[in-house]
C-alpha cells in the first residue's frame, strides 16, 4: 500500500543547521547510525528534515466523508495509518526529532491519534465505534512503543557522549608549580621596609653612567686606580659618540643624581645591581647587587647615623647582635668608618659548636658588613648645596652579602645560576 504524500520521502536530504548542538547532534546521529552524507549546514541551532512526511489529510475527515461504512474499510484505513508511521519512523531524520514527529502523532490538540479519536471515532455510527475503538488502540499502541524505543536511544547516545566528553576527576590533577620572588629580591623587600618605616624612599637609577656621575662627582680624582680599565668595565662606543661610558661600580651616583633633583631634607636608599671587574669566586662576582643609603638634612649628627644603623641591623638579624664601628677611608665620605656585627653563626664567641674556630668570622667573633660614614662637604660641591648648613650620612652594602649572611650561603655564584634545587629552598 503506498501512503499518499510519502512515496518520495524516505530518501529525501537533511538539513541541518550548524550551532552550538552541532557536535552533539554528530555524536547522537552517529550512534543511531544516521549517515552523514546527508547533512548540510545552515547558519541557526535548529535541526529539521528538510523534507517532512506530508499526509493527504484522511485523518482531518469523518468515516462519512470518507465515504467508510464497512469494518473491513475502517481495517485498510488504520493499516494506512500504520503503514505510514512505521515509513516515517524509518527516516533516521525524525529519530533526531522524536519531540516533534511524537507531538505530530500524540499530540493532545492536534495529533494524528487525537484527530482519528474526534473524527472517526466519536461520529461513527454505532454498528462501527468497536471496530474504529479497537483499530485505535492498537495503532496508538504501537506509536507509544515505538516512541518510547527511539527516546531510550537519544538518551543512551546522549550519556555515551557525555560519558567520552566529561572530566574523570577520579584522575589526579595535574600540579602547575607557582613561582616565587628570587631570595635577592626577597632580600631586598625586607631592606625597603625597614628603611622605609623609618622615613626613608627607594629611589632608582641607570646602570650605565659617565665617569663624572660614577667618579668624580663623589670626589674621586681622575687618576684614583679604582678608575683604570684593570677594575672597571668602560664600554665601547661608535666613533663620534659622546662618553667616555661605563657601568657603575657602585649606587652612589644616583645620590648625586638625587641631590641634585632635591633639596634637603634627603632620606633615600638606592638599590640595583653594579659591576666590577672581578674574577668570580666563592665571594666575588663581575655583577652583584648593592643598596646605598643617604641622609642629609641641617641638624644630622654621627649619633644619628649610628641610630640608624643599628635600627637597621637588628632588625634584619635579629636583637641580639651587637655591633662596632672601626675607622676607615672612602673618598666621598669624612670621617669613614667600617660597620662590624658580631658573628651570627658563632653567636660572637668565635668558636664553632665543637669548640673549632668558627670559619666564618675566623674566631675574631665579628664579620665586616659595610663601609659608611658623614657625607664629606667636598660632595656637595658638586649638588649646589651648602656645606654649612647641611650634613648628612651614606652607606653602601652588598645586599648578595647580607642574604649570605642571613641564610648561610657559602658561595655568591648560586645566586645567578638557576638552579632550582636552591630557589626551592627560599619559597
């Protein structure tokens, strides 16, 4: 029996429309052995068969128009009916919508079963209601099984791709290590705030300076040997460029910088690395970091460097270090001095635990830490200061040194090298 307006529609092309679905849809359809050959994309998230089984409408009519007096009439009727759901079934394309082709069929307003019941059944003569009831319930049996059937295989296909696609987060996770700052500049951070509780501001400047900034503006002559090739690193320019150039040897030349940008009151330290020409070692390095410190105002004393200092060290290694001055000499600073603190690792005894000498103050109980002193009035000279009415202290220390100091490090290379069995261990 060939069912009006469905002859041609078993082969007919899907279309689907390409969207957020898609990829659910290719796992569902694949699972439902729909081929895809018959797809085509379109630009919205809905999918529909681009041919839909038509019907000839025999179900919008009574048995009287129909012109149906006979049992055997109402048995070919429903057995077309049959026929046609069972071809429309077979269409992989309505398996995809099973919503819509079961609502088309048992829909409470407008389904195939709903207009059977209002016009074959309820306006059948007497003689016929058994026969049409009975023919209806078989085939709206049928219908429910086979919808039922199709929705269990959408959900089966759905928890198959859902089941390949999910996070197992029976898995273990993994570990994506988180950095950390370097100790020197852990180190560093703990300097800043010290200095910077007690009034002062980090200022910075560049690494490559002129001889007059890194030289002679701190009062060091033109024939002072710290100047010759043999201990600094002089760059070398392009013909017809302003210099001579060089990298710093120390911070100090951003105090001038800074003096001559200021007027007194001066509070600053100064961090940053500087360069020297030494032969690397266990305690040298061509590169390591310094942090200068400068005070000047009308009313400083040596009392108040002293103070200052001592605030300084005992807070970074703790209370009970003591500490010494010792007399010294740098060209930019009068009188000098060298700061001592008793030994960290000893506890200034300068004996070791077994009762050896202690190596690292070499059983004197007090290890050198910087060289200080009163800014000499030379200095501000070059800043257009006036020597007699301001005075002022400055520092400088290798913040390398004092990280070795703090946590025991016996060699300064381990601080360039990487190696991050060391930084591990400063987290």
């Amino acid at each position: 029996m060939v069912v009006p307006g469905l002859a041609t529609q078993a082969g007919g092309a899907l279309a689907i429309f390409t969207g957020a679905k898609s990829r659910s849809f290719t796992s569902i359809a694949a699972s439902l052995n729909f081929s895809r050959n018959a797809i085509v994309g379109a630009p919205c998230d809905v999918i529909y068969p681009s041919t839909m089984p038509t019907n000839d409408g025999t179900h919008e009519k009574t048995l009287a128009a129909l012109g149906v007096t006979s049992a055997e009439q109402i048995s070919v009727l429903f057995a077309g009916l049959r026929e046609q759901f069972d071809a429309e079934v077979s269409l992989e394309a309505v398996q995809l919508l099973w919503k819509e082709f079961r609502d088309r069929w048992i829909g409470r307003k407008s389904g195939v079963i709903t207009q059977v019941t209002n016009n074959w059944l309820k306006p059948a003569p007497p003689g016929l209601k058994p026969t049409v009831g009975a023919e209806l319930n078989k085939l709206k049996s049928h219908v429910e099984s086979k919808l039922d059937e199709i929705h269990l295989k959408i959900e089966n296909a759905e928890e198959e791709w859902a089941r390949d696609e999910r996070v197992d987060l029976s898995l273990p996770g993994v570990v994506r290590p988180i950095g950390s700052r370097h100790l020197i500049r852990q180190v560093l951070q703990e300097i800043e705030d010290i200095f910077v509780s007690i009034g002062f501001s980090v200022v910075e400047g560049p690494e490559i300076e002129t001889p007059y900034y890194n030289f002679e503006a701190l009062n060091i002559p033109e024939f002072h040997p710290v100047r010759a090739d043999m201990d600094t690193f002089y760059l070398e320019l392009p013909k017809g460029a302003p210099g001579p150039l060089l990298l710093r040897t120390h911070t100090s030349p951003v105090q001038i910088r800074t003096m001559e940008k200021r007027q007194p009151p001066v509070r600053v330290i100064v961090p940053g690395k500087v360069y020297r020409r030494d032969n690397p070692d266990a305690t040298h390095s061509f590169m390591f970091h310094q942090i200068e410190g400068l005070a000047v105002d009308s009313d400083i004393t040596f009392c108040d460097f002293t103070g200052t200092i001592e605030y300084f060290v005992k807070q970074y290694f703790g209370p009970s270090v003591k500490t010494r001055f010792r007399p010294s000499y740098f060209p930019f600073t009068e009188p000098s001095v060298e700061f001592d603190v008793s030994c960290i690792f000893c506890g200034g005894s300068g004996s070791g635990a077994s009762g050896t000498t202690c190596g690292k103050c070499k059983g004197s109980g007090w290890i050198e830490l910087f060289g200080a002193g009163m800014v000499d009035p030379a200095i501000y000279g070059f800043v257009n200061y006036d020597a007699s009415k301001v005075s002022g202290f400055a520092f400088g220390m290798g913040m390398d040194r004092l990280a070795m100091l703090k946590y025991g490090i016996d060699d300064i290379q381990v601080f360039f090298q990487n190696d991050v069995r060391f930084l591990k261990q400063f987290p």
